[in-house]
C-alpha cells in the first residue's frame, strides 16, 4: 500500500512538471510572437569584414587617396555585416527610436537603423548593452562616427539570443529586467531642480552646460524622464557662444550648421532660410567662435544634445553682425559681406593674411604673371596662404578669388604620397608640399608607367591645371597632370659610399 501510494506521488509530481513545461512553453512562444526575429539578409551579400578591418581601410590613419577611398566605398556599400559593439545611445521619441549608436572603439563609431517590426525587440536594450547586430552598409561618414548600417537586426543581447533575453526579462522581475517600467512609475517622482521648478520662461538664461547635464548622455535620467522634461524646455530661448565644426548651409535639403561647446559637435542649428540671410550663413566657416541666439527644438540626448531653430548670429568672434535695433550694421557688412557681389564693379572686395603682400588687391592690380610656356610664376606656398585652412579669407572670398586662378598652368615640385589607378577615378597621384596630402595630381592613362613606377616620398616635378581648390579636407585638385623629373628618395645607410 505504501508503495502504490509513492507510485501515485511520483506520477502526479510528474504530470504536474509536464503541465507546467508545457504551459510554460506555450507561454513562450505567446511572448515571441510580439518580437519579429525574421531576417531579411541574403547570405550570398554577408560579408566575413570586421569593424576593425574596415576601420583600416576607411578611418583617419588610413594610406589610401580619398579618390580610391571612395571607390573602395562602393564595393561595400549596400553589403550586409554581423559585428559586435556596446550600445551608446537611443533615439528618443515616436520617429528616433530607431536609432542606435554603437561603439567599437573610442565614441560612436556606428549609427545602426531599425524598420518598424524591431520596435520592441529596441525598447529591450540600454546603454552599455552589448549586442550583435547585423545590417547593410548605406553610409559612410569620414569622421569618428564612419558607418551608418539600415535594415539592422538584433542577434545577441549581452552574449545571450536575443530570444532568451527577452524570456529572462519577461521571467525575471529584478530592477535590472523592470527599469522602463519603474521609471514609468515614476515619472511624477523629481528628478532634478529644474524638474521641480515652473516652466521656464521666454527670458530663461540657460547655459549649455546647464541642459547637458540634464540631457545629456551622462544624465542619470531615463530616456522617457527626459522626453517628458524637455517639454518644458522645448522653444526657449538660448543666447550661447560656441565653435562652428561644419557649415552645410550652401547644399540642397541640408541647410545645418554644426556647433561645439564642449567636444565634438553639441549643437546643430537648423537654418531657415526665410529668417536667416544667405549670405550671413556664408560667412560662418569651421572653427569660427560665434555667438548666437535661437530657440531650443530637437533633443537627442547624447554628445549631440539638441537643435535649435530661428536662430540669429549676432557675433563671429567679437565682430558684431547687429546694431542697437537688432539690424546689420554697415560695418558688419564691411567687415563681413561681399558686398562687392552687388555692384560687380566692385574692386577692392578681398583682404590677404598679413603674411601676403599686398594686403588688399584689387581687380585690376591682380596680375598673374606666366612664363612663354604658359605656367604662372606662382609658388604653391603662395596659393596655399591665399586658399589654405590658415587664410583670413571667407569662403565666398575663397571662391570669387580663385576664379582668377582656375585653369592656369603650374609647374610645382612635391613628395608623392600615394599614387593608383581606380576604374571609376582612373589615374591619380596624391602630392604633398607639407606634411599632409595637398595636390591630387590626376593623369592621363598614357601616364601610367611613369606614374605608377614611383615611390611613397620621391620627390617630383610636375606639371599640370588648377581645377579645384582646397576645402577643408580634401585637397587642390590638378587636372592633365604630367611628370617632368623623378628625384628617388633616398635609401638609408650606415656605410660610408
């Protein structure tokens, strides 16, 4: 009788073990059925490349010309890679949500971006998560943030499937697993002194450091803390001084200027073209310190915190665009403007650095001198103080003024620094008169021998055509470049000859 009765015991433990790995199976496969793991990745497109074996290829201490970078780009772009990185930061809001900042090494190397059915299974992850992920490449960017990758997927959370973090979570009810909920439970908690305070008036004086460290990506707060607190923010006025790290006003459906306070770019204004006058915006360049006032639009809660609309620039270093009624002032334009592009008869428009002589030219003392072959006697160390990073000159200045050179012949003597023939940029020489690439030198096919038979650091005399000048980073371009002399760079030794 004892013995049927454990019998009966372990059946029905049994039977009981059964039911609840069943239901408890079901109740996995109900909770899956809200994520969608499916992929889309053709097999025949993913790639074996890591990060790092791109980051060779395309970062900042890459070897190769920006005319073979780009060609490289194009047999990457649109492949699809599995990589592995920590999680930076999420976008905030109904349209952000989808992306994802992903480190690698130092910062945000990678943007990555969801399609609508990975909402949730991005709603799981956090800050300093690390996750595989698998995307295609669509953009690269020649800065510390250099890849952005689309139709992204989530393959591991923390070294575990993206499936079995999702049960644990669902599973686990620790502070960990519970946080977004939490922190929906206490929104109505105070986060911060200026959570507890009134809205903030028109007149509200915020500092740039103030809002970072509210909004910041070393808040404390939770992404839905800081939506629901930027509403109180969102359209004030800010009267802050910054450092311009990029200027696109002049290219279609940007209109963006970068702004740092603080490192990297933390603000990005948003211009309007029916407040802000072209040729204001002309006048900003990289690395100029201006003052600005604007309102407060777009948060996006990292390094970059927000954007700001309406804005009005009312200093570039301590020269004033304003008079006392909120106007440009005669002098601003001056001192800024091109004034001269009203009245095209206009001759004395364009300063020089003090290193030039004469300090102002004029139209009709501009005298290029060329020699019976046809080259200009101008030296490259003379064209680099007119066109170069160190000029005075504004853009618009940069661009009226080398009109006068484009076209010209030069014979200047340089180091090679990379030389190759691509399908699509065909055959080019990168040149250098400094310590950076400052020629690219582009050939005609029947160059190539004598192109190609050079060396990193011989010592060329070349000929050639100004077509573009320096921007910020690429280089002057010279077209039917040709090779006069190739002095070989000298071997080391330690015996005497």
């Amino acid at each position: 009788m004892q013995i049927l009765k454990s019998c009966l015991l372990v059946i029905l433990a049994s039977a009981i073990s059964l039911s609840t790995s069943i239901f408890a199976e079901e109740d996995k496969s109900s909770l899956l059925k809200e994520f969608d793991f499916s992929t889309r990745i053709p097999s025949y497109e993913l790639i074996d490349s890591s990060f790092d074996d791109l980051c060779k290829i395309f970062g900042k201490t890459r070897t190769i010309s920006d005319a073979q970078r780009e060609e490289l780009w194009n047999e990457y772009e649109g492949k699809y890679v599995r990589w592995q990185g920590i999680v930076t930061y999420k976008g905030i809001g109904e349209q952000d949500w989808k992306r994802v900042g992903i480190r690698h090494n130092l910062g945000t190397n990678v943007e990555i971006l969801f399609d609508d059915d990975k909402k949730r299974i991005v709603g799981m992850i956090n800050s300093m998560d690390i996750i595989t992920y698998t995307g295609k490449l669509s953009q690269f960017f020649d800065r510390n943030l250099m890849f952005e990758l689309v139709d992204a997927a989530i393959e591991k959370i923390n070294g575990v499937s993206a499936e079995e973090y999702i049960v644990n979570r669902h599973n686990n009810s620790s502070k960990e697993y519970s946080r977004e909920a939490a922190d929906r439970n206490s929104e109505d908690k105070s986060t911060s002194a200026y959570e507890r305070r009134d809205v903030p008036d028109e007149n509200a004086d915020f500092t740039f450091d103030e809002l970072d460290t509210i909004f910041g990506k070393n808040s404390s707060l939770s992404f839905a803390q800081k939506e629901k607190l930027w509403n109180k923010f969102q359209g004030k006025s800010v009267l802050w001084r910054g450092i311009v790290t990029y200027n696109n006003s002049g290219k279609t459906n940007l209109h963006r200027i970068g702004i740092r306070h603080t490192t990297g770019t933390n603000i990005e204004f948003v211009l309007d073209e029916d407040k802000i006058e072209e040729n204001v915006a002309e006048l900003i360049k990289r690395g100029d310190d201006i003052t600005y006032t604007g309102e407060l639009a777009k948060l996006f809660g990292r390094n970059l915190l927000c954007s700001i609309v309406n804005v009005e620039i009312q200093k570039i270093g301590e020269k004033s665009l304003l008079d006392k009624k909120g106007e440009k002032s005669s002098q601003a334009n001056s001192d800024f403007s091109a004034d001269a592009d009203k009245e095209k008869e206009d001759t004395t428009d364009i300063i020089i650095a003090e290193s030039m002589a004469p300090e102002v030219i004029q139209k009709d003392e501009l005298e290029i001198i060329t020699t019976q072959e046809g080259f200009i006697k101008t030296p490259f160390q003379e064209i680099e103080a007119i066109f170069g990073n160190k000029s005075r000159l504004t853009e618009s200045q940069k661009d009226k003024l080398w009109k006068e050179y484009q076209g010209k012949l030069v014979r200047w003597q340089g180091r090679v620094v990379n030389r190759g023939l691509g399908r699509v940029s065909g055959l080019r020489m990168g040149v250098s008169h400094s310590d950076i690439t400052d020629v690219e030198l582009c050939f005609n096919i029947t160059m190539k021998d004598k192109v190609l038979s050079t060396k990193t650091g011989d010592l060329i005399t070349y000929t050639g055509r100004l077509d573009k000048r320096r921007g910020y980073i690429l280089p002057y371009r010279i077209e039917d470049g040709y090779i006069e002399q190739i002095m070989e760079v000298q071997q080391s030794t330690d015996s005497a000859p």
